[in-house]
C-alpha cells in the first residue's frame, strides 16, 4: 500500500479520534509507508496543510490514547468542495498535494458534507483518470446519515443528554415547590431529532422522564405548545420539556429565528440557538410561568466523561474498514453500520 491520508470534518464528537486510530492502524497493517493527517480537514489539504502521523502514532500506547481522546485531534472544518467547477484550483491543490506525497488512499471523518467531498473527489478523480481512491468514515452526534444503521458519535452525546436531563429534573423537582419552575432544556441535531429524542432515556425508576419533546421532524405548532404549557403549569408542579434547536413551524421557520437574525456561516449552514429562549419569553409574558433555559450547546459534543465504550469501538472499526475498503479497490463510498441478523 502506498501513503494515505485521513481528515477530519464537520463538529466534534467523543469518538471521531477513534476513527483515525482505526485508520492508521489497518494502514500500518497492510504496509501503508506514511499515514498523514489533514490539518483541519479538506480546507488544510487544499492549502497543503499536513502531518506525519508516524511522529506520534507509532508508538501503539498513543493510539491507546487517542481512541480515547475526545474532540477532532486533526482540527476541522466546514469547508466544501464546490460541484460546478470540478476544474477549479482546489481540486488542482488536493490533487497536487496528493501525488507529490504518493498518496493514493483518502480517508475523511464527518458527516453528510464530507460524504458529498468524498463523492466530489472520487468523480474527479475517475473523471481525469486519476488512481487515487476515497472513503469516507460516518460521524456525526446528529445521527443524520442514511443507510447505516446509527452514527458514530450519537451514542456518546445521546449518553451526556440522558444523563444531563436526568440531572436537570431532580434539580427542578427539589426545589420550591410553592413556585416551580418550568425548565426548556434545547439539544443540537440541526434537522434530525435523534438527540433530543435521547432526552427520553433519562426516564428510569428515579427519575420521571420530560414532561415533553419537541422534535423538527413535526412542524412545531405554538398555540398547541402554549395549550399544552398551560395544562402542565396548572397542576402547579415542576416541569421540564426538552426541545431540538432545529424545531421549525409549519412555514419553514426556526423558531430560534423568532427571536432575531440567525447567523449564515461561510458555508450557508446557519447557526441555530436560542429557540428555548424564545419559548421561555412567550411562556412568561403569557402565562407567567418562571422559566430556566439550559442549552446543551457544545458540551454535548466531545462529552469526555461521557464517552461510550460502544461507541469508540464503533468509531474505530469504521476506520479499521474503511482502509479495507480502499485497499480492495473501493471508491466514493461510505462505511456503514448494520446489525447482523442471526437465524437459529
Ligand atoms: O453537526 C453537528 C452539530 O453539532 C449540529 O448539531 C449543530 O447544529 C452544529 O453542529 C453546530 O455547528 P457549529 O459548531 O459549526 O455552529
């Protein structure tokens, strides 16, 4: 196997490094010479931003470490690969910085955008008869890619949000009791309500569970969700409800967008937060409830003290495979997850 190279994309998770283990460890096996890293994902190859992996991963007690190493240990980015003009200078770049390495496998970590810049760059590279193969490695903690069966990435963050609503509720519950509070508690995921749906794992013997869920997927009604706060608050008890920040009414707009402008980044994604506290205003303008607000935000991400195991093992098989995949000739493809079936 000649030289490869593996990046990171997209946010952070728990388990993303554990990926890059997997992939530098089944590039070692196979005879691979170099293993580089991109410097903060596809934006770092382009400008030529790499690193020798060997300077620190050959000694087998780093790799230990890493897999558990929360956060992209590479740096990320956002950055896409523009479609319309395959013959722009970025592709030029990547490819440069390919071949004058002997590069001829690219590993890339992240969700639905690095999946499309794998696609990009393999269609290119086919196009321009080109040899170098490109697989990508699902992660994300919005659990948003199809066909695979979950994420790495999702496991850890559905973990941290279990057990943090866990915590928020008894907090509410001990408190006083002449004037509960009604706690919003908002969770990432963007479009997809994976994460605010592991909010209901926190339900167990001690614990009650949300009070209720708002997810994007259901086109968020405001006179429902006033109705039911109102059924809730007059049984004069604490509540807590936990929201997606992507939860959107009917017309398409984000209800974090009810409270003011909502930033664009470079790349067009925008930056959802505050929906809780949109709620909250209206909740105690109208109905004078007192409200708390509790965004998650980036702490559900790399969640360190909250990794899970399961997931770490999953991240890295994913990179384990995916060199497997390039080094059986594969291209433009994703790694999946499946659950095997047994029949007895
Ligand atoms: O894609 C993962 C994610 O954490 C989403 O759940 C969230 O909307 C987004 O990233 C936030 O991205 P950024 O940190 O770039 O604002």
């Amino acid at each position: 196997m000649n030289n490869v190279i593996i990046g990171q994309s997209g946010g952070p998770t728990a388990a993303i490094n554990a990926s890059v283990a997997g992939a530098y460890v089944r590039a070692k096996e196979l005879g691979a010479q170099k293993v580089f890293g991109m410097l903060h994902g596809i934006e770092g190859l382009v400008n030529g931003n790499i690193i020798d992996l060997d300077i620190y991963l050959s000694d087998p007690t780093n790799v230990e470490l890493l897999k558990r190493t929360p956060a992209s240990v590479l740096g990320t980015c956002r950055y896409k690969l523009s479609d319309a003009s395959k013959d722009d200078t970025d592709y030029k770049k990547i490819f440069d910085v390919l071949e004058k390495n002997n590069i001829d496998k690219l590993f890339y970590v992240g969700g639905n955008d690095s999946m499309d810049t794998i696609m990009q760059l393999s269609d290119y590279a086919k196009d321009h008869g080109k040899p170098q193969c490109f697989i990508g490695i699902p992660k994300t903690i919005d659990n948003d890619l199809p066909v695979t069966d979950h994420c790495p990435g999702f496991g850890s963050a559905a973990k941290y949000i279990a057990t943090s609503v866990k915590e928020l509720i008894r907090d509410n519950q001990a408190a006083d009791t002449r004037n509960p509070a009604t706690v919003i508690v908002e969770i990432m995921g963007r479009n997809a309500g994976w994460l605010a749906a592991s909010a209901a794992l926190s339900k167990a013997d001690d614990c009650t569970g949300p009070d209720a869920i708002y997810l994007p997927e259901k086109p968020f009604d405001m006179d429902a969700f006033m109705k039911h706060m109102k059924e809730l608050s007059d049984k004069k008890k604490p509540i807590l409800i936990a929201i997606s920040e992507g939860i959107k009414l009917a017309d398409g707009t984000y209800v974090c967008e009810l409270g003011g402008d909502v930033a664009t980044d470079a790349f067009g994604h925008k930056q959802m937060s505050a929906a809780c506290k949109v709620l909250a205003d209206k909740l105690s303008s109208e109905l004078g409830l007192r409200t708390r607000t509790v965004e998650l935000s980036t702490l559900q991400r790399a969640a360190s003290h909250m990794a899970s195991l399961t997931d770490v093992r999953e991240a890295y098989q994913c990179g384990f495979e995916a060199v497997n995949a390039a080094n059986a000739g594969e291209t433009g493809k994703m790694i999946i997850m499946k659950r095997m079936m047994y029949q007895l």
